[in-house]
C-alpha cells in the first residue's frame, strides 16, 4: 500500500514530559506508517526554549500564520518550581498565550465520546464544543477597596474632552471593580465563532447577561448580531446550521435537557467555568481535545491538558505509567483532516476519521488506560500501560485500514 502523500506542511510542536514521549510513539506507530508526514517542526520542549530565548514559541506562530495548520503538543508553563527545575533566569509566558496572542484566536473545547465513558447528563449523545472569548472582563478588570465617599469614573476622549459619572456614594466601606472590553477583540471572537460552526456544520449558541448589562453586555449581543446578519446568515442558511442568542441563565438550562451536538459561545468568565463544569460533567479531561482558530482561518490543534508531569516522574523513575494518549491523537487527525480540507486530498481526510475510530473501537472493545478503566461502565475492562494501549490502537487501525 502507497502511503497518503501531503502537499503542504503541518506546522508541528513539540513539547515537554509525558506527552512527549506520547508525541514520537504516536507519530511513529499510527502515522508515519500510512502517510508521508510533511512537517515544519519546531521544538517547544522548555529546554529549546530556554535555548533559544523562547523565539521557537514565537517562529512556530508565525509558521502557524503560513501554512495555516498546526499541531501542538503540551508543553510546561514554568512557574517558580520549574525555574528551579530547568535552571532559568526568566520564566517565559505560557506558549499557549504567546501563540493565541500573535493569531488573535479563540479556544474551541470538545470531548471525544466513547460508548462506555458515560456523561453524567443522561441526554447528552453528542460533544457540547465551548467557545471562550480570551480578553478582558473581570480578567484585565481593575480593583481596589474603597472607605466611605465618592467613587466616579472620569472619561477623556481622544480631543481632551471630559465625562464624569457617579458609580457609588460609599456610606460604608466596599469595594470597587472596573471592567472593559475592546470592540476588535468582540468581533475577531464573534468571526472565529461563526467560521468554526461553518467549518463543523454545528450550530451556534451565545449568551450573555443583557437584561442586566445593558451596556457592556449588550455590547457583546450587538456585535456578534451584527455581524450574523450582515455576513454569515446566508452561509449558515446553505450549511443548515443555526445562531442562537439567548440569556446566560436560559443557556445554562438548555445545555442541561440539550441533546449535544453545537457550540456554545461564551464570554470570558462564562467560558472559564462552564468548560471545566462541560469537561468534567463528559467524563475525563483526557479525553478532551482543542483547537485555537484565528478571525482569518488559522487552525492549531492539541489536547487540553497538560504534560501529564505526574506520570513522567513515574517514568523516569522506571515505573510503569498508564497515560491516555487520545487527546493527543485528536490533535493530530483534527490537522491532518484540516489539511486534507485545505488542500483537497480526500484520502488524508480519510485517514483522519480512521484514526480516531481505532482509539474508538479499541477503547469500546474493553481495552483502556486507568484513567479511562477506572470510570468505564464496560465490564472488565482490560488496563493497559502507555505502550501497550498505543500497541492495541494501532492493532485496531491496522484492521480499519485494510477494509
Ligand atoms: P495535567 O498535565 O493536565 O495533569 C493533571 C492530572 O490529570 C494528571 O496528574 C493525571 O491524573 C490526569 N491526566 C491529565 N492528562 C492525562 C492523560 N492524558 N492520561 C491520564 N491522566 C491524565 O496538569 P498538571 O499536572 O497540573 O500540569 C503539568 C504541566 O502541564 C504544567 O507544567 C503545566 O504548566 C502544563 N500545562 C500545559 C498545558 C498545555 O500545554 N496546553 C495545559 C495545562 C497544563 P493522575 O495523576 O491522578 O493520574
Ligand atoms: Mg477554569
């Protein structure tokens, strides 16, 4: 069998501890077999970044903005541990921040389901995808307490010219909180919302909380109707896909009867606490895979969690380690369907999904990690360690690609 040739590159990166070490195993035993890789790589292992002052992080974004798929493996944030660790002198911003900063993009959580990992919600069949917005709000928000008096707020517009209002007369002592947000940031969110329904043919929920924010909030509403209405109504009418607006309060009651199967935008805040209760609620964060897309179609896949750094230890102290690679795996077949989309080669796409049915098959025929053995409902299921759940993936793909 040929393998499946590439046109244009992924742009491939690297990254640090146990999803490392998945990151070659998976390249080598469930790819590299079937397709000719065509990668640009770049090493985001915090050693190399150390090396290189973090200017890989920074290449490998604007790599990203060329080829305009990329795959990302999970890579350390230091902290004052690491630094210690690693033997830095700074401790670098998170790689992820760096990327989603130069690509002005937006997270798209999804969870990958499996018959057996059951979600807590009884009616929900399909992934519920949540889209955060990342700027401001209570994040870049300002604070301070106040004693009793005059709290106003003055503003000077770009000719010198002045607006005070009063917030609060403080006849007792509280405390204060300004927010903002920037109208750029709303519509790039708004336009990376619309083009992944689009690009996944799901339909789109927003919510915020307008009747109360009448301003700020409705702000939000406005933007993101504005912008329906005037550019994406019609190509949403041809997908037969839907928007949606409503309440934060009535969302959060639908989500809960919903049957799945859309995505749900959210303010920051909002997107913040409703993607860890959706991640937890579906089952497992190993199985929850994501994806940054940029306003002008840029697409970076990964796992949303992390390095996986307990096991690693394990690892290196030559125990058996039992760590789920799906998310990982996701991340790959989510660039290599994209890719295959981009440049018109229906047999990568193919691959894509075959990939993702031999994690599928193989973990609903009873074999698993332990994160994975521990929550089943399939009975006696079989816990593998690290390799030898890849081996039984690639066992299954094997079988899928010979039909
Ligand atoms: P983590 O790597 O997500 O792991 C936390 C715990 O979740 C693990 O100890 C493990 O639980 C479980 N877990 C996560 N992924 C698993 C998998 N694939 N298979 C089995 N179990 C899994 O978070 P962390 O330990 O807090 O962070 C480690 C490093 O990752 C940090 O340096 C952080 O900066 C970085 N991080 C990176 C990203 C990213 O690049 N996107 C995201 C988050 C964190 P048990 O130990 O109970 O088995
Ligand atoms: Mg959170």
């Amino acid at each position: 069998m040929d393998k499946i040739a590439m046109t244009n590159p992924i742009v491939e990166m690297d990254g640090d501890e146990m999803t490392r070490i998945l990151w070659s195993m998976i390249k080598e035993k469930l790819i590299e077999p079937y397709v000719e890789l065509n990668t640009e790589y770049y090493d985001l292992g915090l050693e190399h970044r150390k090396e290189t002052n973090d200017e890989a992080t920074t290449q490998a974004a604007e790599a990203i903005k060329k080829h305009h798929v990329g795959v990302k493996c999970a890579t350390i944030t230091p902290n004052e541990a690491r630094r210690q660790e690693y033997n830095l002198t700074t401790l670098f911003k998170s790689p992820n921040g760096t990327i989603r900063a130069i690509l002005d993009g937006t997270v798209f959580r999804a969870p990958i389901i499996v018959k057996g990992i059951e979600p807590y919600v009884r009616t929900w069949a399909k992934p519920i995808t949540i889209a955060r917005h990342a700027y401001g709000d209570v994040y870049r928000a300002f604070e301070m307490p106040v004693g009793l008096g005059k709290v106003e707020v003055l503003y000077t517009d770009g000719f010198g010219v002045e607006k005070k209002e009063l917030v609060h007369e403080f006849s007792e002592p509280g405390v204060l909180q300004v927010q903002h947000n920037l109208n750029p940031s709303i519509q790039s969110f708004a336009k990376a919302c619309f083009n992944y329904a689009l690009s996944t043919k799901q339909d789109l929920w927003f919510s915020t909380k307008d009747t109360i924010s009448k301003v700020y909030d409705h702000q939000f509403k406005d933007i993101f109707n504005d912008l329906y209405e005037k550019r994406y109504k019609p190509l949403f009418e041809k997908e037969g896909i839907s928007y949606f607006y409503t309440l934060i309060d009535d969302a959060v009651a639908r989500v809960m009867r919903s049957e799945g199967g859309f995505i749900w935008a959210c303010k920051n805040y909002d997107g913040d606490v409703m993607s860890d209760m959706v991640a937890s609620a579906f089952g497992s964060l190993s199985m929850m895979t994501s994806v940054l897309v940029s306003p002008d179609g840029n697409f970076e896949y990964e796992a949303a969690h992390g390095t996986v750094q307990r096991h690693y230890y394990k690892h290196l102290a030559g125990e058996e380690t039992s760590t789920n690679p799906c998310a990982t795996i996701f991340a790959w077949s989510g660039a290599l369907r994209k890719r295959g989309e981009l440049d018109m080669i229906p047999e990568l796409i193919k691959f894509a999904e075959k990939l993702e049915r031999a994690c599928v098959e193989t973990i609903e025929g009873g074999k698993m990690t332990g994160d994975l053995a521990a929550i089943t409902t399939i009975e006696n299921p079989e816990k593998k360690n690290t390799e030898g759940f890849l081996e039984a993936i690639a066992d299954t793909l094997k079988e899928i690609m010979s039909e």
